[in-house]
C-alpha cells in the first residue's frame, strides 16, 4: 500500500511540474505578446505625437505666412493711397517707396508706417522731393516725443508751413521742438494744440519759431 500511495504520489508531482512548465510556457508566451503589444502602442504614440507635431508646424507656418501677407497688402495699400493724394500712379512715385523702405529698414517704423508718414506730408501739398527731404527727420522726431508717425508729418508740416520754412530746414526745426520737449513741461500734446494756433501770427510778427518754443514752454 505504501508503494501503491508513494507512486500515486509521484504521478501526482510529475503531473504539477507538468501543468507548471506549461504555465511558465504560458507566462512567458503572454509576457512576449505583452512585449509586441507595448511596442505597437509606442509605434502609434510616437507616430500620433509626429502627426500633431507636423499639424503644428503647419499652422505656424500657415500663420507667418498669412502675416506676412498682410503686411505686404498693407503696404500696397498705402502706396495706392499716397499715390492717388500725389496725383500719380503707383509707378510714379517709386523714389518715395524706395525711400520708405530704406527709413523703416533703419526705424523702429515699418515701412507701411513711414508711407504713412509720406502721405500725410503730400496732404499739405509737399513735392516729391520735399518729402523725401523730411521723411528720416519727421520719424526721429516722432521716436523722441513718443508719437505716431502721422501725427508727427501732420504737425511738421504744418509748423513749418506756419514758420514758413523749407523742407530742408525740418531736421533743425523738429530738433529744436524735440528739445523743448526735454527741458521743459511742454510735452507733444500741448505743442500740437497751440502751434497750429500761434504759428502763422508768430511769424507775422516776426516771432522766431525757437523763441515761440520757449514762450510756449515757459507757459506750460
């Protein structure tokens, strides 16, 4: 009997050990496929993460191009209307773009601004050369009393209409008035409300422009 249970016995443990090395059989087929399906899932992921990425790179590039667009129709735009206030076509006045573009390249202005700037300076009746002349001048002035380019060219031009002075006399007389801005209480606001209003009786009472800066600067 002792015989007959000891090898029952050992049938029993040779049929665990083999249900076991089947289970690690099992175990290790499952692990593999686990493996394979791991690497199928980074392979998706990185190629999900390499889609999005190139979506993204689309849209900025769609978005600088569009940007980019814009200001050149801008541009143009501009061009057209100094043209038409000049009386010429686009073509006509290609001494003032290039001009244009040459101030905004060295500016904190684009040349959109400085076309701009252009137009409103050939509102006042200013040649093609005389603009040319003011156009670096009017946007430095600009840039020190903190204003747009075409409030600057609408109150240049207009003070020196009103002093009577040449285009070629705008670097000094928008000097003068940019200084006058530092040393005193007169900043650009205050000269654009009184200069249109004392400039021409100034002048016809032979009242400098620089003596008026000062009296305007004390007043202030």
């Amino acid at each position: 009997q002792k015989r007959s249970l000891m090898g029952l016995i050992s049938k029993l443990l040779i049929g665990v050990g083999m249900d076991t090395k089947g289970l690690d059989t099992g175990v290790r087929r499952s692990k593999k496929k686990l493996g394979g399906f791991q690497k199928s899932v980074k392979s998706i992921s990185g190629s999900i993460v390499k889609s999005f990425g190139a979506i993204g790179a689309g849209f900025a590039i769609g978005s600088v191009v569009t940007d980019s667009l814009s200001k050149i129709q801008n541009f143009e735009q501009g061009v057209a209307n100094l043209a038409s206030i000049s009386g010429k076509s686009a073509g006509q006045i290609s001494s003032l773009v290039t001009n244009a573009k040459q101030v905004g390249a060295v500016s904190s202005f684009s040349a959109t601004e400085v076309v701009a700037l252009q137009t409103e300076l050939a509102k006042l009746g200013n040649t093609e050369g005389q603009i040319i002349s003011m156009t670096k001048s009017v946007v430095d002035f600009s840039v020190a009393v903190g204003t747009t380019a075409e409030e600057a060219a609408a109150f240049a031009g207009g003070t020196l209409n009103g002093f009577g002075k040449s285009a070629n006399e705008s670097t000094d007389v928008l000097n003068t008035l940019a200084l006058a801005t530092t040393k005193s209480a007169l900043d650009f606001g205050k000269l654009n409300e009184a200069m249109p209003k004392v400039a021409v009786a100034a002048k016809q009472s032979g009242i400098s422009l620089e003596r008026t800066t000062a009296i305007l600067g004390i007043l202030s």
